[in-house]
C-alpha cells in the first residue's frame, strides 16, 4: 500500500468499483420490472399508451445505468492501472538500487550474473503488480455487488435474503474447496 501513489487514485478506484458493483442489483431490478410490464400488459392502467410510457421510463432509467456503469468502469480501471504502473515503477526502482548497493563479488556467483537480474526485475514486479492493483478492481466490484444485491433483497422480502445470507459463506467456502 505504501508504495502505491497519489493515493487519491485509490479512492477514485474503490468509489467506480461501489458504483459498478451496485449497478448490476439495481440493473436485474429494473429489467424484472420491464419484463413484468411486457408479460403482463393488460394489468397496466392507461392500455397501450401506459404500456409504452412505463417502458419508456425504464429504457431510460436503464440507459442512464449503463451510462454510470461505463464511466465507473473507466475510472475505476484507469485509476487502478495508473496505480499499478507506479507500483512496477517504484519496486523496479527500488531493486535496481539495491543491486548497485552489492559488493563487486556478488556479482561474480552464478545465480547473480546480469540476465538473471534484468528477468527477475521484469517477472517479480510484474508478478506483484499483477497480485496488487490489477486484482483489487474486480474484487471490490464483487464485494460492491454482493452488498447491493442484498439491499435490493432485504426491500423485496428480507426473509429470503436473511437465509441467503446464512447460506452465502457456506457456497463461498464449497468454491473454495
């Protein structure tokens, strides 16, 4: 964490990953409400011009989640990239510094010579890159997501999403295994 700057990009990735993560609950909401409409048109009052003027309204209100999910997607994957280039940056700086701190015999052993440094400065970096900044995008969106999920199950009937939400550390624990 230290090494990762200006920090202020952190909080532009995790503020994408709340929005994408909330946006897809709210995404199968307003569909199961559209597909209601269209399975069920005779129950809307007002006939064939409600009908439309509903389904309108959520076209909308679905056009404009997909409008937040695209710009949360691009700073929350700009952000975290910005991130996580500076943090290959910094640790390549930070080992080549080091090696120039070693005695002049340590570069004589074997495992030392000069191919083996400039493999390990490009693969170990990119190895810690990749388990940093690049892996934090998805998780935050799955935790995000897994939130708003039960909000939007604790409005619907927070019986069923109590139990779900019992039964959810046991299927994460069977994936596990």
């Amino acid at each position: 964490m230290e090494l990762n700057e200006p920090k202020i990009l952190i909080l532009f990735g995790v503020l994408g990953s709340i929005v994408i993560g909330c946006t897809q609950p709210f995404f199968g909401w307003i569909f199961a409400q559209m597909m209601g409409f269209l399975t069920s048109p005779l129950k809307l009052n007002g006939g064939k011009e409600g009908l439309m003027e509903k389904v309108t309204e959520k076209c909308q209100i679905l056009a404009l989640l997909a409008m937040a999910n695209y710009f949360s997607v691009f700073i929350q994957r700009k952000s975290f990239l910005k991130l996580s280039e500076n943090v290959t940056f910094k640790l390549r700086q930070l080992l080549y510094s080091n090696i120039l701190q070693k005695n002049i015999g340590w570069f004589d052993l074997k495992e030392n010579q000069t191919g083996v440094l400039t493999s390990s400065m490009a693969s170990d970096t990119a190895i810690v890159n990749a388990a940093s900044a690049e892996a934090a995008g998805p998780v935050f969106e799955g935790i995000f997501a897994f939130f708003g999920g039960v909000c939007v199950a604790l409005y619907f009937c927070w019986q069923l999403a109590l139990i779900c939400m019992c039964i959810c550390p046991l299927l994460s624990v069977a994936q596990g295994i």
